[in-house]
C-alpha cells in the first residue's frame, strides 16, 4: 500500500467502472490488485449525513459553538481509524446561515497541538477569516464575528494552518456551510435537508495496514488519495425518498479533481457554483469539481431505479500529459463514489424547473485595476508564501481584474481568492473545457491555462490582518503557493501585526 512506484503508475482507480457492473455489494474502487486495497467488500453502508447545526439563535444574532476533537471512525467497513473532526470524531456539522445574520462563533481546539479555522467562500472581516495568522493554540478559543454578506450559497470551512492545511483537512477537520436567503429559498428547489437536500464532501484517503491514514507525502502529490470517500465512508448508498435530488458537492480532498458523472451517463442539472446559484439550470452530463470547489446539481430519479454517482477518467487528462516523466495526478482515474435507489412508485412528481434561479449580474471591470498571477511549480509571480510579506495591497472597494495563469506545461493547479467572489471572464490557454459558470472562488487551471477573473472583495479595511491567494491543491498551498493581500483605506499603508496572531486571537479556555 505504501509503495511509492505503484502510486506513480496509473493503476489504482482502473477497473472501478468494469466492477460497477457487477454487484452493489462490490461496488467501489477496487484498484487493479485489491490486496493493496484495506477494507473494500462488504455491504454498502447508508450515506452519513453531517448533523445540521442551526446554531442558537436571537433574532439575527446566531452563536455557534465548534470543537476541534480527535477520536476513532469507522472511514473502512471493517476496522477504526483514528481522525480529527468538529463536535465529532470525523468532519464538521453542516452550519445553516442566513444572510445578514450577525455570526459569533466559539472556536475550541480540543486538539493537542495548533490548528485554525476558515471560513472558505464567505466575506468577512479578515481578523475574523482563520487564515494562518489566527492560530488557536491546544486548549484555546477563538471567537469570531461577521455578519453574513454572501447570497444563498454552499461554502466550508477547514483549517488553514500554516503548512499544514493539508494534512488538518485530510484528518477530517472539514465542514459545510449552508447561506440561505430569501430569494432562493422561495424558488422550488428540493431544500429539506437530508431529504432531497444533501450534502456530499468528497474526499480521498490512503490507509495502512492497520487502518490508520497514511500521512506520507508522495513525491508532487503530497496526500493525494486511492480510497474516495463520500461524507466520509467508503461505498455509501443513498436510497432517495423523492424524484428529484439537490446534492451539494464539496471536494475536500488535498490534491484530487474529480469528473463528475453518473453511471448511464444521464443528464443532470447544474444550479450554483462556489458562491451562489446560477442564473438558470445549465443540463451537464459531467463536471469538474477541484479541490476546495462547490458545485449544486439536481437530478432526477425514477422510482426503485439504481444509478451510481461516479468520477470518470477526463478524457483530455485535464491538459496534463500522460507519460512516465510526470507525476500522476489521477486524471485518468475512473472510480465510484455513490450508489443511488431511485424512490418508492408513489413518490410526487418533481415540479417544474425554475427557468431562473438568480439575476446575473458581473462585476464592473471597465476601469478596474488589473493584476497578474503566475503560477509554476510551488510559486506564484517567482515567490513562495512569506508570513512577513505582504504580496497585494487593495486601497479601494471597486471590483478588480487577476489575471491567473498556470505556467506549468505539465501540472495542474487551481486558484482561491478569500473574501471574494468572482466570474470568470475569459479562460485561455488551454484546450480543455471547464465549466466556469456562475459566482466562484477557486477556478481550475489546466496546464498553459489563463483566467481572467472579475472579482469582488468584501470591503472590511483592516490593515493589520491579511487574506489570502493560493493554489488550493493543499500540498502546493503547504509547500508556498500562497501569497497576501490586505484592504486598506485609500492611502493607507499596510501594518500587519506578525506573528502575533495566536496572542491576539486566541484565549484560554
Ligand atoms: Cu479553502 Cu485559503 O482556503
Ligand atoms: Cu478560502
Ligand atoms: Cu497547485
């Protein structure tokens, strides 16, 4: 299971798609040898869906209380593994916002050793945003506030500990984050969470004999998984109760892109992106989905019927060449996630679709500041993440244009902005097609890619805490592919207190 030659060959996910003809019961990703594959076999287990977490609520004040603990989960069938999560041993209960709630948040690290929180996709005040300078050392509190600006939307939140972002989350410290509105919740959308509202974290582990993670960094790929698993279990079924199903697809996964796709190839219905709904329904048969990204698809169901929600093998390889002298990034793999039961015969009949979700809107960049970004290797513009540095100083409120291009000829990567929303504007460079529609936050780049972003900051001025950019493939985050920017007033310099954070932002509990 460790070796690392087998890693680099491209062989683990081969066959999952032949076995999906099979039997449910052997459903998954069993790789070529299954021997190096713990745990696989056995019945499909129901799919675990994350306790929603509404908070405790006064009027638009909401208070919520998280604990970052360590303990034993079931991730195999048959044997316990140790991991990390929030008010639980594995993940993080989904928390259900509203916009222009005003949100406190007790933050207890119940961990022996450091970790932090952010809030990915949401604007807010950057001390209030859990980058890496808001360490909560073992033992403390962090207790944020905001008040909810963003629109009805799907986002997380996970640690952002310096260097370690990576292994944190694939420990299991990873969320979802639920921003309802009015808008969207009067459209006839499936909302009954955990009924025909479900969420789906989507992640990829490997594991050693014994059942525990395996946390060795492969050379390039870092914690790149073989296991997929789904709210985090390996061979999960979701027997439906309605025709139509909202899934909301989180990948927390380190390093891998996932193809979205169902096992007949049906249609489905893509409604929001990173940051918000879609204007309509767009009808996709696949869809990439990269590491730290949202997508809310809808899809219909027939009653008793059986589909599989798989990854599918990109057939261009996401841009990146197929040979020896690169590292596999598992583009090619194919591989089950979800086994599906359409609902009982007497299950309503779904609604019409909405024709409209949302009004577009796009940023206004006529006279915006434009910026460019280059990213190769484990460096953006030729430097690597300096907590002491800080790479961009924003002085105004208006919309700005990031140029962001990959200038590796043979590795992906991808692109986040904190504290911002963005639609892409134009995307180059590359012959593969990604689906870039709607308000996101992070956006794909193939090898040669350029995208050219229209982004939207929240405007908290601040300058004495930073928000950051990175590639969020976490093991080049964690090697340096991160850069700093802060908001100021016009004018103003920024002041950023260094190092500091844990002192000024942590308590003891
Ligand atoms: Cu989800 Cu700075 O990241
Ligand atoms: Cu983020
Ligand atoms: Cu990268």
């Amino acid at each position: 299971m460790v070796g690392l030659p087998e890693l680099n060959r491209r062989t683990f996910f081969k066959g999952a798609g032949a076995l999906a003809a099979t039997a449910v019961g052997a459903q998954l990703l069993v790789g070529c040898n299954a021997s190096k594959v713990r745990g696989y076999g056995g019945s499909p287990r129901a799919l675990p869906i994350p306790p929603v977490e509404l908070g405790v609520r006064e009027g638009s004040k909401v208070h919520f209380t998280l604990v970052a603990q360590a303990g034993d989960t079931q991730i195999l069938p048959d044997v316990t593994t140790h991991t990390w999560g929030f008010n639980g041993t594995h993940l993080g209960p989904t928390l259900v916002m509203k916009s222009g709630d005003e949100i406190s948040v007790d933050v207890t690290n119940g961990l022996d050793e450091m970790t932090t929180v952010h809030w990915h996709g949401m604007k807010l005040p950057a001390v209030a945003d859990g980058g890496p300078h808001s360490p909560i050392g073992a033992g403390q509190v962090w207790s944020p506030e905001w008040t909810v600006a963003n629109e009805a939307a799907t986002l997380w939140y996970h640690p952002h500990t310096h260097g370690l972002t990576g292994l944190h989350a694939y420990r299991g410290l990873a969320g979802m984050i639920i921003v309802e509105d009015e808008a969207a919740t009067a459209l006839d959308l499936p909302q009954d969470y955990g009924v025909d509202d479900i969420p789906l974290v989507l992640m990829d582990h490997r594991f050693l004999e014994d059942g525990s993670l395996d946390e060795e960094d492969l050379p390039d790929l870092g914690l790149l998984g073989d296991t997929p698993t789904v709210n985090g279990i390996t061979n999960a079924h979701f027997a439906a109760s309605t025709r139509r199903v909202r899934f909301r697809l989180l990948n927390g996964s380190n390093m891998r892109f996932f193809n979205m796709a169902f096992s007949d190839g049906r249609q489905f219905q893509v409604i929001a992106s990173d940051t918000g709904l879609l204007d309509s329904p767009y009808e996709m048969s696949n869809l990439a989905i990269g590491p730290g990204e949202r997508w809310e698809i809808l899809v219909d169901l027939e009653p008793g019927e059986d589909v599989t929600l798989e990854s599918v093998g990109f057939a261009d390889n996401f841009g990146v060449p197929d040979d020896e002298f690169v590292p596999d990034f598992g583009m090619g793999d194919s591989f089950q996630l979800l086994t599906i039961t359409g609902p009982a015969e007497d299950a309503a009949t779904a609604p019409a679709l909405p024709g409209l979700l949302v009004k577009s809107t796009v940023p206004d960049i006529i006279d915006a500041p434009e910026r460019s970004f280059v990213l190769n290797t484990f460096s953006i513009n030729d430097q690597q993440m300096d907590m002491q540095r800080v790479d961009v100083i924003i002085d105004h409120a208006e919309p700005e244009i990031w140029k962001v291009t990959n200038d590796n000829s043979d590795w992906p990567h991808n692109f986040h902005i904190h504290d911002a929303r963005f639609k892409v504007v134009s995307f180059e460079g590359t012959d593969v097609e990604l689906f870039n529609e709607g308000w996101k936050d992070t956006v794909g780049l193939p090898p040669g890619a350029t995208a050219t972003l229209a982004v939207e900051f929240g405007h908290y001025p601040d300058p004495t805490w930073p928000y950051m950019y990175h590639c969020h493939m976490l093991y080049h985050e964690d090697q340096g592919m991160m850069g700093q920017f802060v908001i100021v007033n016009p004018g103003d310099k920024p002041a950023v207190h260094l190092g500091s954070g844990a002192a000024a932002a942590g308590h003891e509990h």
